[in-house]
C-alpha cells in the first residue's frame, strides 16, 4: 500500500444515482399505492353491490347457522350424556 491510498475510508460513492435509484422507488411506491386504492375501492364496491343484491343479509344468515350449531351442539351433549343406544342391524 503507497501513502497516497486511503483504504480506511471506505467505499466512495456516487450520490447522483443513489438519488436516481431513490427518486424512482419512491415513485413505483406512489404508483403501487395507487393500484391499491383503485383495485381495493371497486373490490369494496362490487362486495356492498353483491351483498344489497342478496335475499337473505349475511347477518341473519350468520344468526340462523348460529342458532343451527347451538341446537346441534344441544343435541350432541345430550345424547352423548344419556349414552347412545346401537341401532339393530337387519
């Protein structure tokens, strides 16, 4: 090594294309945020549509299997408490 080189300094870099490099993810982030508000905001839309269009709002549907499991469960608790009696083969 001559006393002319300065290796500890570490590597030398040039800012005009790490401004570049920065510049241009920072705009590919605004345009994929963009694209994510457009595709997010008709997915939104066509959900609300599909949902009014539905005979039977997913709120009640959601009570009534509620109700169907809650029954079911009853059902299985009992028999499997009062024990289950085989059913004859013929």
């Amino acid at each position: 090594m001559s006393n002319g080189e300065n290796r500890g300094s570490g590597p030398q870099f040039r800012t005009a294309p790490l401004i570049t490099s920065a510049a241009m993810v920072g705009a590919g982030t605004v345009i994929v945020l963009a694209g994510l508000a457009v595709g997010g905001g008709h997915l939104l839309s066509v959900t609300r549509q599909w949902v009014n269009e539905m005979e039977v709002p997913p709120s009640e549907l959601a009570r009534a299997k509620w109700a169907q499991a809650k029954t079911a469960v009853a059902a299985g608790a009992q028999t499997w408490q009062n024990g289950s009696r085989p059913v004859p083969s013929r």
